[in-house]
C-alpha cells in the first residue's frame, strides 16, 4: 500500500477501534477522504483491506459498513474457533519438530516483551503477534482443510476489540496459555494441548458473554 494508503487505513482502523465511527455505520469514501486529508483512491484500498480484516463489511445496497460484532456472531464465531483450533493443536502435538518448538518459543517470547513494553502501538502489536502465532499453530497441523476454514475467522478486528477488554491479568494469562500450549507440543502431549487451547478460547467468550 501507498502511503497515502496506509494513512487511510490507520485513520479508519483507529476510528472504528476507538469508537469514533460506531458498529453499523456505513462509510463515505468521500467522507473518510476529507477527514483523513486524502483522496478517494487511497481511502478505496485501505477499505479493501479493512474488509479483509474483518473492521468492515461489504453489504449489498448498503455499501461499506463498519462490522457488527453481536452477541450471537461472537459466541458462533469463538465455538467454531474452540472446535478447530483445539483440533489443529492435536494434530501439531503429534508432528512437531523441535526447530518449530523453538520458533513458537521466539514468538512467545515477542509476545511476552511486548506486554512488558507496553506503549501506544501495543494493542495492535500485540492482536497482531498472537494472531501469527495461533496461524503458525494452524501450519503445524498439516492439515491444509483445517488451515483454509479456520484461518479467515482471525479478524483482527474483533481481536483488536477482545485486547481491549482484557485486564492485564488477563493478558498474562493468555501469554501463559500460549506457553503451555508450547510445552504440550513440545511433549507430543495431544490431550493436554487441545484443552490448553480449547480453554484459552473459550475464556475469551465467557468475556463477552459477561460484558456483551
């Protein structure tokens, strides 16, 4: 992406992320332009973008929309990802190599630094380190089918959304849920892993069923 590009993107990713531009608004190309200082072919790709990512939604005589994450599409969405993920762990538990233990080592490791970080940029970073990371567990399954179904439900929106709710305990947590899951791997242990990650799903949900 161009610069221009990019500068539309973050403009857009930051309105919706902050609430600036409410769930279910629709989006004016020529709106977004003026407020972002760009014209309307930059702010076309970085929509584009933001739709693949899940921020926005293309709807027919509606046009662009910012993502409505409802109650009811997040508990489907987080029950999908519980079943399949945790399928896809049992099966890297089981063909693992010890050079992939040590790249999820190194990723666990960046998460884990960014937390002690902090700063600005951290909430992205971070959604995007852990999204590389449940990615590179879907690989290690072998399981090409399970990688193409379950790799589209990551919107790093709604992931971006999820951080924002979680406490710093909560973080921790994940951050030690993702260690474990390492260890599981790394002991070929199929039956602790799927339920190290099934859990760590899951307890995402049980956020959002408590503050919908």
């Amino acid at each position: 992406m161009s610069g221009a590009s990019e500068r539309a993107y973050a403009f857009i990713r930051d309105a919706i992320v902050s609430g600036e531009i409410p769930e279910g608004s629709r989006l004016r190309e020529e709106d977004v332009a003026a407020r972002a200082g760009t014209s309307r072919t930059p702010v076309r790709e970085a929509i584009r973008r933001l739709v693949n990512e899940g921020f926005l939604e293309s709807q027919p005589n509606a046009g662009v929309v910012v993502a409505v994450w409802d109650a009811d599409r997040v508990i489907q969405l987080f029950g999908v990802r519980a079943a399949l993920e945790s399928y896809g762990v049992a099966l890297a538990a089981t063909r693992a190599l010890q050079g992939d233990i040590r790249e999820l080592d190194a990723m666990c490791d960046a998460m884990e630094s960014l937390v002690r970080d902090g700063g600005p940029g951290f909430l992205e970073d971070f959604s995007k380190a852990n999204t590389r990371f449940h990615l590179r567990l879907l690989r290690l399954s072998g399981n090409e089918r399970l990688e193409a179904i379950a790799a589209p439900l990551m919107e790093l929106g709604l992931i971006m959304k999820t951080y924002r709710r979680f406490s710093a305990e909560r973080i921790d947590r994940s951050c030690a849920d993702h260690r474990d899951i390492v260890a599981a791997l790394r002991r070929g242990d199929v039956v602790w892993g799927e339920a190290v990650m099934k859990s760590h799903i899951l307890a995402t949900l049980k956020l959002y069923q408590k503050d919908p």
